[in-house]
C-alpha cells in the first residue's frame, strides 16, 4: 500500500509540471516530510527504493531554501510558519538519522536564523502567541516543542534564547475558541529525544 498508493501521490506531486508551485509554499515541506518518513520504511524492506532519497535529498534542500527569507522568515505568516517549520524539521530530523549526516548539511545556512523570527511577530499581550496578522489568528508563533528542535538542530544563541523563552510561556486561548494547531508538533519530541534505534 506504500509504494503503491500513498508514495506514488507524493512523488507525483513532486513531479507534475502543474505542483510545482509546492516547492515554494507550505505544501512542499508538509507533504515531503510524509514522503521522508515513507521512503525511509520502504528502504528498509526494499533496498534499491534508497535510490530516490537523493532526490529527497535534493528537493528538501531546494524547498527549504525557497520557503524561507535570509532572515528565517516567511511571506505566508506566522500560522503558516510554525506548521512548515514543525514539519519540515520532523522530516529533516529523520533524514539526517537514516543517513548518519548533521542536519544542518541538508538544508542553506540561513536555516539556522530560524530563531529570529517568532519574537519579531510576538505580541506583548499574549506571550507566545502571535499578532494577528496574514494568516494567524493570535495562535502560538513557536511552541516549545518546536523551539526545541531548532535548537537542537541549529544551536545558536538566537536559538538558545527563544527555547529559554518558550519553555516559560504557558499560550492563552483568544477568546471563544480554542488554539489552533494545538498540539501538532508533539510527535518532534519522539524524533529529537527518542532513541537512534527502537527493539522490534
């Protein structure tokens, strides 16, 4: 059902004239990271599939640097921004495990000024969580979780601080409705301070 349902609408989409638009937008991190995860069970079983990680290689690289400005920002926002950030270092995270490699030589170096942009469109009011501007309702720029990672995968200063902040922040709700996304990054906790290797 992999290889024959699920990976072949992914790659599809990675090489279809008319996606290609996903390259550059939300889309291209949240669906590789699916096909990060997928290919890396497929290769397990069936050895010669690690053919195409290369091309996973590639296209992860190429997308991360077209969805990020040199500042670590984005032109979708900030709700857009966590969510492509979640996923892209979820999928990143496990890439650089299968192949025994720094994650930071997967992706541009102005990855790693990811941290400078959640206080850039914090608000004062609701720490944490984000102005309400283009595609954010007031939810959380940067969960801890999420702060985490890039911490762990790009330690700076800048990184070391917005982890330090997070970890203190406890998001509120806006009123009459609930946070959206809540919770979406939790699964980064089993892929940054889970073992190398679980016993089957």
């Amino acid at each position: 059902a992999l290889s024959r349902r699920g990976l072949t609408r992914i790659q599809h989409d990675f090489i279809d004239p008319q996606m290609q638009y996903i390259r550059s937008c939300n889309q291209g991190l949240w669906f590789n990271a699916g096909r990060i995860l997928g290919m890396i069970v497929l290769s397990r079983a069936w050895p010669r599939s690690s053919i195409r990680l290369k091309e996973v290689v590639a296209d992860t690289r190429e997308m991360f640097d077209q969805i990020y400005a040199r500042d670590g920002g984005s032109v979708e926002g900030p709700a857009y921004w966590r969510v492509t950030t979640s996923y892209g270092l979820l999928g990143l995270t496990a890439l650089a495990r299968h192949l025994k490699c720094d994650p930071a030589d997967l992706v541009p170096a102005k990855i790693r000024n990811l941290p400078h942009y959640p206080p850039v469109v914090m608000s004062q009011a609701r720490p944490g969580c984000a102005l309400p501007i283009g595609d954010s309702r007031g939810d959380e720029v940067c969960p801890f979780s999420v702060a985490a990672m890039i911490d762990r995968l790009f330690p700076t200063a800048a990184s070391a601080r917005l982890v330090g902040y997070m970890s203190g922040v406890v998001p509120s709700k806006p009123k009459g409705r609930e946070l959206h996304f809540e919770g979406l990054s939790d699964p980064g906790w089993s892929l940054i301070f889970g073992p190398d290797r679980l016993k089957v």
